[in-house]
C-alpha cells in the first residue's frame, strides 16, 4: 500500500518524539480516566447510562474513523469522484440512526441489556450465542488488522522507522489502560481524543485548503466532478455494508448502551452523524484534490489510495509531523475501542463464568497474530468488505427476535438464515456471471468493491434478502412438521422482569432509597463487582 518512493518528511528522532509522546499522553489520560471504573463491575464492563449526549456524539465518531480513512476515503475520490466521497461519507454516518431506532428495542426486552451478544443469549439460546460471539471476536480481529495496517503503511510513507516498534508501543499503552480501566476508560479518552482529532483535521483542512488551489482548468481536466455510476451504486453498497458490519462491532453497542436515556440516544446519533459526515468529507476530498493539483493522476503509478500523501509529501515537514500525530490519535482511538470489544465479547462468551483476568489476558495475547497479519499488508478494502459481507448475509435473522410477531422463531431457524444469506450470494453469483467458479469466488470479492459491473451491488443485495427468506422458510417447514407429529408449537416468551426500569421516561435507574445509580448490574455482575474487588 505504501508508496516507498516518496522520501520520508520526518526525521527520525522527531517521529519517534511525536510518536511517544503522543502516546505517554494517552497513558496518563487513561488511567486516570479508568480510576473510577477499575474497581467497578459495572463501569469497567458496560459502563451503563453513564455519558451525556456530547460525550456519546464525540464517541460515535471515534468508533467511526480510525487512521484508515487516509487511505480507503480519498482512493475513493480518485475512482468515483465527488459523488463517491459523499456516497461514502454518508455511508459511515447514517448507520447511527440504526442504534437509535433498535437500541430502545433492546431495552425494551431487557432494561439491564447491555451487548447484542446478550441478547441472543437470553432470545435464542447458548448455540447461537457461540456462533455470534466467535463473529463478533473476528470482526474486531479484522479491524484492529486494518488499523494496524495502515499505522505501518503511514510509518513507512512519513518516517523512516521500522513500523513494527511503534505498532507494538501503542497496542501496549491501549492495553494497560483498558486493561485498568475497561469500557469507561475507553469512553472517556475517545471523548477527548476525537475533540483534538477534530481540531487538528480542521487545521490540517485550512493548511491543504491554503496551500494547494488549483485552477478551473485543472479541476476540468482531471474530472471527478460530474457524477458517475459508481458514485450512485455506492450509496447503496456501502450503507448496507457498514450498517450491517457496526451491529457486529460491540463498540458500538457499548455507546449505545452507555447513553442515559432513549432521548440523550437519539440526540448522540444526530450529532454523531454530521460530525461522522464532515470529518470523513473533509478527508475524502483529498483524492479529487490531489488529481486536480497535480500530485496524484490515474497514469503515476501510485495507487489512488495514496493520493493524501502525495498532498502531504508536497508541503511542508511540519504538516508530515501534524498528520503524524493525526495517525496516532486516530489508531488509539480504534484499537483501545476494538480491545475493550473484544474483552466483552469474550466474557459474554463464556457467559462472564470466567476469571476477568484470564479474558483480559486473552485479549492481550490476541494482539500477537493481529500484528503477525497486519504486517503482511492486506488490501484493508478488502478486509472491510470480506467483513461487511458477511455481516449482511448474517443479521437480519437475529434481529427478528426484537419483534413479537417473530416469537415463533427458533434458533434453528435464525441459523439456517445466516448460512442462508451466504448461499444467496453464490447462487446470485453463479447466475449473474454465468458459470459455477467465478459466482462463487464473489464470495470472496476478489476483484474488489469497483468493479464495471452490478456483481458488488447485487451480493450486498442479495445476502440480506437471502437470510430472511431462507430463515422464514425453514421456519415455515419446521412449524408445518411440528404440527404434523402433533408436538407443541415453539414460542419464545419474555420473562425478563422490567418493572424497576425508568428509562423510558428518561430517569436513570435507582436503588431501594431512591438514589441514582452509576450503572445499572444485574446478579451476575454482582458477582464479578465481588471478583474484581479481591482481585484489585
């Protein structure tokens, strides 16, 4: 991905100053941040109800973006032009609204609900909860491969370090601080974190914006203004991918569940998506940008993923150093995000009967093949897309289980509907390409997401379409056989006792003398508050 041509703009001492002290102030940040919920259950683990509506919008951002957008939302420029930075930049906002509209239905169910993983546990049954948690583990796998991809990638295009140290270094610092501090912790230095990251991506806007200005000839010239078919079909493709891809994130579950109330919800998504839009634009432009100026063009050679560095590579040293630190807060955010949702997808897991320490040593040993893999390069493209993919053909079944007028469904049926909406893409594939081995490598997507034809589109389609019908019609066949053997119809009731629950009239819940609690626990959080009290 990295263009080695380009010489390095920062020297090496002053990397690796920008870098760790960049870092050391995280470290402080965190655990201070993680000294109010280290010794609480509640707060370490879900941190429940605890932010305010400003706190969640800038934490929606920050598990929205990471150092990656350097790279996939201006070679997305380059491509599709203006309508495709747009399409994406919508396509990374708009799926908050889906959190507010589904994240009161889970309360709805359960007062105390706090991951999807959860859910499915108390809906479905231990089965299913497996397979979900196991997806939700490797999702998060795949994005902290991502992340670390492109912080090698921006190591070697700005510094003339070797990438592997300072990968490490910051997967260390966000471990010892989620690791001390869990969910909250991570709330509360994204927070902070995404305030700077906005600053300094505004400054970084009005540098680019003075210093490169290219005429009406050279915006002619090259193009990328008019809208193109591409730009159109990504509107689609990319709003299916990463909404159905972010219910798979357990970062975002934890923002939606850390929201006071369904109101303060509403309010974060609504703000969380114009910050999502501006910030991703913003970056997105700089492929146009730099075709209209001259640094980048389709006949160069350097993959339109690095457009962003042709622009930085022509400015001054100290831009190179600020888009350093850029790259450092943006990776933090990510990656102390995904650890913290790997940790609770692993403890949901194993059904929190676990040891805390053992799940957070597991997540720190999990880092070991993630950085094994991240510095073999992948397209990160097509790590998204393998990833959003999948989550397309496997979520609606799962998510019928929120609606009473689906209590008929067993686990059986939501399973058959996952397999189903992988099928449904190869059928399509087979029938849209015309023979058996290219429709079903579309799997795959091996030709990636900018393809001349329709096969994207239709695969992102498809999958989804594929899992309801599939899950309905097993479901269908199941009931038409259970009343034929003359057994008793399956229907899932909700036993779950919400009645100490005020979060629908926007009040926190409170204990036995009338006082606001932190964060709600149910039992079994009791317990591990009680481990955690002995362990630290």
């Amino acid at each position: 991905m990295a263009d080695d041509s380009a010489s390095p703009k920062v020297s090496g001492p002053a990397a690796n100053a920008l870098i760790y002290v960049t870092l050391i102030a995280f470290l402080f940040l965190g655990m201070f941040a993680g000294w109010r919920s280290h010794r609480n259950a509640g707060l370490f683990l879900k941190a429940l109800k605890s932010q305010t509506v400003w706190a969640l919008s800038l934490n929606f951002l920050a598990v929205n973006i990471g150092s990656g957008i350097f790279f996939s939302l201006p070679e997305v420029g380059t491509i599709a032009g203006i309508t495709g930075v747009f399409a994406y930049a919508f396509a990374s906002a708009a799926p908050l609204f889906v959190f507010a509209i589904v994240g009161p239905l889970f309360r709805k169910h359960n007062s105390k609900q706090w991951s999807m993983t959860a859910f499915i546990m108390e809906r479905y049954g231990r089965p299913l909860h497996i397979l979900y948690g196991i997806i939700c583990t490797l999702f998060v796998g795949m994005y902290m491969v991502s992340e670390l991809t492109t912080i090698h990638s921006v190591f070697q295009l700005l510094t003339p370090l070797n990438p592997l140290v300072p990968m490490i270094i910051i997967c260390v610092i966000t471990t010892i601080y989620t690791a001390f501090g869990g969910v909250f912790a991570s709330l509360m230095t994204d927070a902070i974190q995404c305030i700077m990251i906005f600053v300094l991506i505004i400054v970084a806007v009005i540098v680019v914006g003075v210093s490169v200005r290219p005429s009406k000839e050279d915006i002619e010239r090259a193009g990328l203004v008019k809208p193109t078919k591409m730009g159109g079909e990504l509107f689609v493709i990319l709003t299916l991918a990463i909404a159905f891809s972010n219910m798979y994130h357990q970062g975002f579950w934890q923002r939606t569940f850390a929201s006071r109330n369904d109101r303060d919800l509403r309010w974060a998504t609504f703000i969380g998506f114009w910050l999502v839009f501006i910030v991703t634009t913003l970056v997105g432009m700089a492929g146009p940008l730099a075709a209209w100026a001259g640094t980048w063009s389709a006949n160069s050679g350097v993959p339109g993923s690095s457009a962003f560095f042709t622009i930085i590579a022509s400015m001054s040293g100290w831009v190179s150093g600020l888009t350093l630190v850029l790259t450092v807060s943006l990776s933090c955010c990510a990656i102390d995000t995904c650890q913290t949702a790997m940790l609770s997808s692993l403890y949901d897991l194993v059904e929190q009967k676990v040891n805390i320490w053992v799940v957070r040593a597991t997540v720190i040993l999990l880092n070991v093949p993630v950085i094994v893999l991240a510095m073999r390069t992948p397209d990160i493209l097509q790590v998204y897309l393998l990833a959003d993919l999948l989550a397309c053909a496997t979520l609606l079944p799962v998510l019928f289980g929120l609606f009473k007028r689906f209590n008929f469904l067993h686990w059986t049926d939501a399973l058959v509907g996952c397999f189903g909406g992988i099928i449904a893409v190869g059928v399509f594939g087979q029938v849209y390409l015309g023979n058996r081995h290219d429709g079903w490598r579309l799997l795959m997507l091996d030709d990636g997401l900018y393809v001349p034809d329709e096969r994207v589109l239709g695969a992102f389609c498809f999958a989804p379409v594929g899992s309801v019908v599939f899950c309905l019609f097993f479901a269908a066949v199941r009931r038409g056989a259970t009343k034929l053997l003359g057994r008793e119809q399956y229907e899932y009731v909700n036993t779950i006792d919400n009645s100490d629950d005020e979060s629908t009239n926007g009040g926190a819940p409170k204990d036995s003398d009338g006082n606001n609690w932190p964060s709600p626990e149910s039992q079994r959080d009791d317990a591990a508050k009680q481990t955690l009290s002995v362990l630290n």
